[in-house]
C-alpha cells in the first residue's frame, strides 16, 4: 500500500472516470493541486462538456482577479481527455464519481482491478453506499476508500474519508493527507448509511416534512422560522428544492432501505407525491415553490402586533429566555421579576407564556391559557420567533406580538403541534449525531465539522447539545414519543451519558 507521500506530490498522475458536476469539480480541484489529470466518462461528449465548464470557471477566477491567465491555461493543459478506459492506465489514485448505483460501481472497480496495478488506489465518491459493497470480489480491497466530495467540490471544503472493512489504514491516511495538500478539511466518517452528513442531516428534512404535513404552518413559515430564528443557511423545502426534490427523496429511500426500514429514516408522503408530478425543485420550475417567471413571492407574514403594550413579568429563572427578557428590557419595556412563576417562562397580563417541552400548548396547559414559544438558535439576536396557543387562545398571540416589538422581534404564528419547529428539528439533529457516536465511535468534534462545512449549519448537532442540555434534549424527545407513539423519537443511549458522565 502507498505511504502518504507518495499520492500527495503533483507527480501523482489522478484518473477521474466519470465527470458530471461531481467529477468536473474534483479534476479541477486536482489540477490546481497541480496533478496532471485523464478524464474519462462513458457517455460521448460528456468529457468534453467537462473541460467546457471548467474553462468557464476557471476564466471567472480570473475575472474576479483569483487567478492570472497563465494559472488558468496551466490547469487547462494538466486536464488529459482520454476516449477509452484503458487511458487510465498509469495513474497513481483513480476517483470515481459515476451513477450512485452499486452494481454500476463494483462493475467499474472489477474494470480497473484488470488494469492497474495493486498499488493504484481507488476512491469512491459515493455520499451513501457502503464502500465494502463496491470493494466486494475485488483481489485487492485493501486499497478502496470512500473519499466523498460535497457539491460543488471546488467550494466546499469538507471531504468524508470512508474505510471500508477491508480498507488500508495507509491508504485512509494517505487521501486524509492529500486532502488538506488540496485544501480540504478531511473527516474520519463511519461506512454506515449515509455517512455523517446524509445521515445526520435526515431530521432537519425528515421532521420538516412531518411538521409541513402536521400543518405547523405553510412551508414559507416554516422555512423562514428555520432560517431566521434557527440560524441555517436554508429552509429545509428551499433547500430540497434547490437540491431536487428527486434526489432528495432518493438519499432518503437509500438510507431508508440500509438501515432496514428504520422508521426515523423513512421517505415523506409529501416529496414521493411531487416527484411523481414531476415537480422536482428549481430544475423543474416547481418543487414546494413556484419557480416560473410569473410566479408570486411566497409570503411569510408576521403576526399583527394589538394595539397596546401588555404588562409583563419575567420569571426569576428565565433560563434561556435569560437573553430575550434583557432585551424587551433594553427596548424600553418594563419586566418585572416575579418569583412565583415557574422557571422559563414569562406572564403577558395573566397568559403564562413558556419555551416548548415538546408538548402541545393545549396538553400543557390542562385547560388555562398558554402561549409556548418555539427556539432560538440565539434569543440575543434574533429577529424572528415562532409561538402557538393552547386551544383557543390563538387570539393572544397578536398581544405576545406587540410584546416583542421593542426588541425588534416578529412573531409568526404556528399551530399547536408537539415540539413546533426549531426545537424538535434541533434535537432530532442532536439525537442523531449522539446515535451515530454510540454505535460507530465517531468523533463529535467530526460530526460538527461535517454538519458545519458539509452542510452548511450554523453550528455541530453536538453543539446544538450543549446549547439545550442533554437533559432538556432527552425531555423532548420523550414528550415526542409519548405523543406519536413513535420509535423515531428514542433517545440514543450516548444522550443518557451526557446527562451523568461520570456514572
């Protein structure tokens, strides 16, 4: 097997077989490493289209000034097309980058075992299948990693190295070390369905879906509670249809099936049903939202804040709405302490209004008026909460409003389903995350890097842990499962040692 440095040199000729957006990116991250690289794809016309876009690329960077003209036509000529397979022949590391299909996989990998020599490594850009599946029959398994690029790879900084069971720990290492030579941040993922990112990320769509059909709020709502008050880059139906409604739903149905039909996994009514309308996202011009040139601006309206400042008291321990009653009172609104409210919670008039458990508004309330705010990824700063009513009180919510107008906060109104939003999305990500420490060992520094540059969070699911308690975190979940009667809500045992580390 090689040592490290024998792949991380320039001398180091790379295949790339394969070259869709995927394996475009990856060969032009290589050849601005400065490898010389062959590139091969099956349909005809394909490699070519390639060297298109990756000249259109590269000619924007020097627009933008990143690159001078003779880097440019440098890495134009370390990119080699070659028309057959056997063109491949020679190089030192082969990346595949084809159909995420297996058999179409192991078919190519049994291929190159014919024609380069043992020494040659092959890597798998695979985001789900299990890299010892596309080792499988081979002579020489040892030396298939899984080596997963996030689209557009010349971006995105985070590469998962996958072992196999079979996997060279050398050969691990050494595509570690050429990752951070090409300026990626490599992290150890586990070869378990979805790795980390297509794992871990599963609640923050799977839960939304459930939410959007549980009519929490329209998916505007939902979206925008997620992206202002939770901090992510993107609504979850924004993002499925930015990704494809299509291939989202195709990650699910893989990880779905390899983890044998776990229901915490499993595909949403919702997205099966536009994909079979053919509404795949912004490639079709419709997904969860109208992309055509005449299509009006979803809204996600706030709610209208009454006329009058309401009183208001705060409880003596506010918790994390600690950061949110300093500033009502910062805008000029007077919150008086009061020691007999229970802790977390606020008193509008004589609405006690408190921070979800999990529960509905109305199973919390036991009959008296409740107002339940939805989380924060940062009540300090955001601009944006979510909050029900237990049954009918809805109409307090426009007083809860008016409230929180002197911080420079809108309030959307959700209906009373268990958990509303950014709290049950965030820990379902946190369970998920401390799942996959407990049973594959993966690190959670690892975990949070990838969620952060793999998927764009705004901070680790463990991170989200830290923020919520491990003890608030197995509450929820609890208060879930007891309302659904469902196993996709069980707490992870690693969850439990974090409440009593020492024990």
């Amino acid at each position: 097997m090689p040592e490290a440095e024998a792949l991380q040199g320039p001398q180091t000729l790379i295949g790339i077989i394969g070259t869709g957006s995927m394996g475009a990116g990856i060969a032009q991250v290589a050849a601005l490493a400065g490898h010389a690289v062959r590139l091969f794809d099956a349909q005809p016309g394909a490699v070519q289209a390639a060297l298109q876009r990756i000249g259109n690329e590269l000619a924007h960077g020097v627009q933008r000034g990143r690159l001078e003209p003779a880097q440019r036509a440098a890495v134009l000529d370390r990119l080699q097309p070659v028309d057959s397979i056997a063109g491949i022949e020679g190089c030192g590391l082969v990346i595949e980058a084809v159909a995420e299909r297996l058999e179409v996989k192991q078919a190519l990998f049994r291929q190159l075992e014919q024609l380069l020599p043992a020494h040659t490594v092959l890597a798998t850009n695979t985001s789900s299948i299990s890299v010892t599946a596309v080792a499988q029959g081979l002579q020489h398994r040892g030396r298939v990693v899984g080596w997963h690029f996030f689209n557009p790879a010349t971006r995105m900084r985070l590469v998962e190295v996958v072992r196999g069971l079979d996997t060279d720990h050398a050969v691990a290492d050494a595509i570690s070390q050429l990752s951070r030579a090409w300026g990626k941040t490599p992290v150890d993922a586990p070869n378990t369905p979805g790795f980390i990112v297509n794992r871990v990320a599963r609640p923050y769509y799977g839960e939304s879906l459930r939410l959007l059909a549980e009519q929490l709020a329209p998916a505007p709502v939902i979206d925008r509670l997620l992206r202002e008050a939770g901090g992510f880059p993107m609504g979850p139906f924004e993002l499925i249809d930015l990704v494809g409604v299509d291939i989202n739903l195709a990650v699910s149905e893989s990880i779905f099936a390899a983890t044998q039909f776990d229901t915490r996994y499993a595909p949403h009514l919702l997205q099966q049903e536009l994909v079979r309308a053919g509404r795949l996202g912004r490639k079709s011009g419709r997904g969860f939202y109208d992309y055509q040139l005449d299509a009006a601006t979803p809204l996600a309206a706030p709610v209208e804040p009454a006329p009058l400042l309401p009183a208001l008291r705060a409880s003596a321990q506010p918790g994390l709405l600690g950061p949110l009653v300093e500033r009502l009172r910062a805008g000029g609104l007077v919150v008086v302490a009061d020691g007999s409210l229970p802790a977390e919670s606020l008193a509008i008039d004589e609405v006690t209004v408190a921070l979800t458990d999990g529960r509905t508004a109305t199973q919390r309330g036991e009959g008296q008026p409740l107002l339940l705010l939805d989380l924060a990824r940062d009540f300090a700063s955001t601009r944006v909460l979510g909050a029900t009513a237990s049954a009918g009180h809805h109409d307090r919510l426009p007083t809860l409003a008016v409230a929180l107008r002197p911080a420079g906060i809108e309030l959307l109104a959700l209906d009373d389903v268990a958990g509303l939003g950014v709290m049950r999305v965030a820990a379902c990500l946190v369970n998920e995350a401390a799942d996959l420490c407990t049973w594959t060992g993966t690190l959670p520094a690892d975990i949070d890097i990838a969620m952060v540059l793999g998927a764009g969070h705004p901070q680790g699911p463990m991170a989200w842990g830290e923020l919520l308690g491990a003890p608030r975190v197995i509450k929820v979940l609890e208060h879930l499962q007891a309302h659904y009667g469902d196993s996709r809500y069980r707490r992870s045992p690693r969850l439990w040692r974090m409440v009593a580390p020492h024990s």
